[in-house]
C-alpha cells in the first residue's frame, strides 16, 4: 500500500511538474499580452517532434538544447505574423486566433510526421530504474524533475533579477505606464512570448522521452495547465506553480482510490477553490478579472 | 424603400428559403439531412451569440450545456420512456439546470478570466461522459435510441423514417426558441442587456443588477443551447462526448463570429458556411482540421465583424 501510495504520489508530482511547464508559459503570455494561447499545446508537440527528428544526427543531449530553440523561433514568427496583431482587442479574437493555430498546428503535425506515434529514445542510463525497491524513479524522472527545477529557477531568477525580466513584470501590472517610460512593449511582448514557446518545446521534449509521441498529445495537457493556472490564481506565477504541483498530487492520489476521477478531480478542485477564493488561491484583487 | 420594410422582406426571405429548403436544396448539392443539422447548430450558435453578441459576455464553454442536452435527451429515449417531446424536455432541463448552477458561480468574473473558467468547468461533463462508460457509453458514445413518432392528436407523424418531415419538425422548433429569442431581446430585459453589453459601469450607475442580468442571460443561453443539444441528439439517434468538447465551444463562437455576432441572424449564416465547408472538406481530405483551423485564422484576421458586418460595411462605402 506504501509502495502504491508513494508510486501515485510520485506519479503525480511528475505529472504537476509538465503542467507546471506548460502552465508558466500559459501564463507568462496570459499576463503580459492577455492572450490565452490555446496553441501552447501545439507548440508543445512541435517541440517533442522537432527533437524527434534531430536525435539521429544530434543524440539526446544535442535535440534536448536545439529543440526549444528552435521551436521558440517558429512561436516568435508566429507571433510577429499573427498573434501580434490582436493585442489590444476583445479577447474573442485572440482565443478564436490560437484556437484556430491550435487545429492548423495539430493537423500539420500529423501531416508531416503521421498521425501515429513515434518513440522517442532516451539515453540508456536514464530509463534504468534507481532502485529495485521503488521500481518506478527512473533515472529519467529524477532528470525530468531535475530539469524543471532548473528552468522554474531560471525563470523566476529572468524574471526577478534581469533588466528585461523585471519589464515583462513591470508590464503584466500595468503595460501603458511601461510603454510611456520608453520600453519597446511590442518587442518585449515577443520575447515574453518566445519564452513561454522555449518552455513548451521544452516540455514536449521531456514527455517525448516519458511517454512517446503523438500529435494529440499537447491537447491533452491544454486543459490541466489552464486549470492550474486558475487554481493558483491568474497573475500570479507562483500561483501557478503551487496550482500545477497540486492537482498534479490530487489527481495521482485519486488515482489511488477511485482511478475513474483522477482526471474529474482536478475540476473539483478548481470549483472548491474557486468557491472559498474567488481570485485563486495567489490571486490579487485588479489583475486581469 | 424604408428600414421596417426592407427589414421585413429579409425576414420573409429568411423564412421563406428555411420553409422551401428540402425543395432547392437538392439543385445546390445539399441534401435534407445536411438542411437539418446546418438548422439546429445554426440554433446552438445563436444561443452562444445571445450571450456573447448581445450580452458580450464571452462563454468559451457551452458546448458543455448542447452536449449535456444531448445526452438528456438521449438518456431519457432509451431508458425511461420513448418520447420524443419528454426527451427534448429531459436534455434541455439538463443543460439548462447545470447550465444555470454552474453560472452562478461565474457571473462576477469577466472577458479572459470568464472564458477560461467556462471552458475549464465546461470540460468536467466531457469527462463524465466519457468515463461513466456504463451509463453514456464513454468514448463510443450514447447508442440504442431513435427519435419516436410524434403523436399529434389527430395524426401522427413519422420523423424517423421521413427526412423531409424531420426537416419540419425541426424547423418547427427552431422557430418556436428563435421568437422567444427575439421576444427577450425586444423586451426591457434585453435591451438591460445591450445596456450591459455597450457600457457595465455606466450600467451599473443606472441602478442595473449587473451580475443578476448576467445571470439570467447566461441561464437562459444555456436553456436554448440544450434545447439544440437535445435536437442534436434526434438528429443523429446519437449523443457524442466530443459534443460536449470545448473545441466544440470554439466551433459554435466561430460560426457566430463569421455570420456576424452583433446580428441577430448572422450565427445562422455563419452555421450555413461553417457546416456545409465542414461537411465538403471532411469528404475530400483527412486533414480536414487545418482547412478549419485556417478559417478562424482567416475570420479573426480579415471579417472580425462577421460576413453580414462586412456587407454592410461596403455598402455604406
């Protein structure tokens, strides 16, 4: 029982660590362009593709580096293009424009890589369990927890200690007096947004390497990371990271007593926590109502 | 000619093109069927617009509330008894009720923040219907029922069988939810909600209940959105969890966006051309999903005020 209990808990620490991923992006760009990017899930799967088809030239290591970049690029280009040009209006537009990019990117994915699933190889020392005990920390999961503790801190370090880093923040409070003390808002946007695709590509190569690759697989990650980030409150960050580790646990746990709402749990959550803190539970009064 | 009559020939071309479609239909390519379902996801898009385009309150969630009528209706046919009418009242009970709770929950938040809890809280009935396997059939979805004759009194009618008098009854319905519609929106009540719509503060200042007007307009969208759901459900003798699906719920915005959102028929024109594109690209390519994917793309980019918005823009041009 220890065993299966700590197997779930585990499980769904790693499981809160990909929302978190996906959920700090969501945000970032939620925050400072008040978009959401319902393409985030696509971006996502761009990135695990991406690195599929550059491990046999690069290795593992190799694809883990270029893919985010490169993966960010093609998010930078489509900001420029489309996304920037309905900063400002009714959010309608924006969630109708990324819903949009979210089918064209799904499909466009199953059209150049098939719409079955692909392995993706991890080194071998990696997928080794650590332990006979407790079968299941592999090598790769302690990597995986390990990479997003690397990227949490560097992002909440970008944010906090960097001159660019503390504009985006600056701008997710109050965007026109930024503008007005002569930041390039238009560009700071794209590179916000860059940042959260970097983070993407990022978490598609991970759970490439965990669980294989699918076209549909970002979808399926869209809505636990929105859930995430009302959860811990829109606005807040650090909200979202707590948001993101905990229905990662409360889903893992159910998982143990009643598998059929592991998935239904995470709403209830949502719902109680909505209901007792209306804002989230690191939401603040004025951001983004 | 003036602006009552010119408004009145519309309306009768509108009724007079719905009434006669099974006979013009057929010379364009179309089918009965396809009449059929472009009527009630036309209705469905309607009642998302009642809320979003008179309202503008923006729900990214109530596919939720037309595939939880979908599957009251179809849950009452096969299990409890064969009507058709109770079924109908069944499933837009259903949407509606949950519809209604859930909004209350709701109504004090807004724009981006109101759009991504609906979608969120609408996606808890896909997973229940797709993991109570036992009672809605999960991922294969409700089967084992069919749309029953309808006993008039002094004639019944066979819808299951006959198309064309599906088609009818259909319309029928359709007619009954789109005059109620109209009704509300002439009504004090609805122009509180053009009120709300154009400026809440100054609404507020007026002395408006704002979250309660918000309330009722959203409770009242989810009832007319079952209601479709529950057609849904006739139409095909089938209820499906991807109807309850938030793409789903981004389908339905997208039609009424295309037609034009600040119209009151322009969700039905933007049904015509997202269903019947729909149904042409599915038949000639698997990826259908890009050609849709690229129409939102297209709508948001060049007709954000919809295709009726657009005419009427290069008319006073």
């Amino acid at each position: 029982m220890t065993q299966l209990l700590l197997f779930n808990i585990t499980n769904g620490l790693m499981i809160g660590a990909f929302y978190v991923l996906m959920a700090l992006g969501l945000s970032l760009i939620l925050n400072l362009s008040g978009v959401i990017n319902f393409a985030h899930g696509g971006f996502l799967v761009i990135g695990g593709y991406i690195a599929y088809t550059l491990e046999p030239y690069l290795g593992f290591w190799g694809a883990l580096v270029a893919s985010p970049f490169l993966t960010a690029i093609i998010g930078l280009a489509v900001e420029r293009v489309l996304i920037s040009r309905v900063y400002g209006r009714d959010p309608l537009y924006s969630l109708l424009l990324t819903f949009g990019l979210a089918y064209i990117l799904e499909a466009g994915t199953r059209m150049i890589w098939g719409a079955q699933g692909k392995p993706f190889t991890i080194p071998e020392f990696l997928s080794k369990p650590i332990s006979n005990e407790f079968f299941f920390i592999t090598g790769y999961r302690l990597f995986m927890v390990l990479i997003v503790a690397v990227v949490v801190t560097g992002l909440f370090s970008f944010l906090r200690l960097t001159r660019i880093g503390i504009r985006i923040r600056a701008g997710t409070l109050d965007l026109e007096t930024v503008a007005g003390l002569g930041v390039n808002v238009r560009a700071l946007r794209s590179l916000n947004f860059a940042v959260g695709i970097f983070i993407a590509g990022l978490s598609g190569v991970l759970a490439g390497g965990q669980l294989g690759l699918e076209p549909t697989m970002g979808a399926g990650l869209l809505m636990p990371s929105f859930i995430a980030i009302i959860v811990g409150g829109v606005g807040s960050l650090a909200g979202t990271l707590v948001g993101g580790l905990l229905i990662g646990v409360a889903s893992g746990l159910t998982a143990v007593f009643y598998p059929s709402a592991s998935e239904a749990v995470i709403y209830v959550l949502m719902a109680v926590v909505l209901l007792t803190r209306p804002r989230g539970l690191f939401g603040e009064e004025g951001m983004l109502t | 000619m003036n602006e009552m009559n010119r408004k009145l020939s519309i309306l009768a071309a509108i009724w007079v093109a719905l009434v006669c479609a099974p006979f013009w239909m057929p010379y364009v390519g179309g089918y009965t069927a396809l009449g059929t379902r472009v009527l009630v996801l036309g209705l469905g898009a309607m009642s998302v617009n009642f809320l979003l385009g008179f309202t503008g309150v923006l729900s990214f969630g109530h596919a939720a509330w037309f595939g939880l009528g979908a599957y009251g209706c179809g849950l009452l046919l096969k299990f409890v008894a064969p009507s058709t009418s109770l079924g109908l009242l069944a499933g837009t009970l259903l949407g509606g009720v949950m519809g209604g709770l859930l909004g209350a929950l709701l109504v004090r938040r807004r724009g981006v923040y109101f759009a991504m809890v609906t979608i969120a809280f609408g996606q808890v009935f896909y997973y229940i219907a797709f993991q109570w396997s036992s009672l809605t059939g999960g991922d294969d979805g409700l089967r084992g029922f069919e749309r029953q004759p309808l006993h008039l009194g002094f004639a019944t009618v066979d819808i299951l069988s006959d198309s064309t008098a599906f088609y009818y009854f259909v319309l029928v319905c359709f007619a009954l939810v789109v005059a109620a519609m109209a009704f509300i929106l002439r009504s004090p009540f609805g122009r509180t909600m053009l009120a709300i719509r154009e400026n809440e503060r100054r609404a507020r200042f007026l002395g408006i209940q704002i979250e309660q007007h918000i309330w009722i307009a959203f409770t009242l969208s989810c009832f007319f959105m079952a209601f479709a759901g529950s057609l849904y459900a006739l139409v095909n003798n089938f209820a499906d969890p991807l109807g309850l699906h938030y793409s789903q719920s981004g389908n339905f915005v997208i039609m009424a966006v295309l037609g034009g959102m600040r119209r009151f028929w322009g969700p039905l024109l933007g049904a015509v051309v997202f269903v019947v594109l729909q149904d042409y690209v599915s038949s000639i390519t698997i990826n259908w999903q890009i050609f849709i994917g690229i129409l939102f793309v297209l709508v948001v980019l060049f007709f954000p005020r919809g295709l009726l918005g657009f005419l009427q823009q290069r008319k006073r041009a």
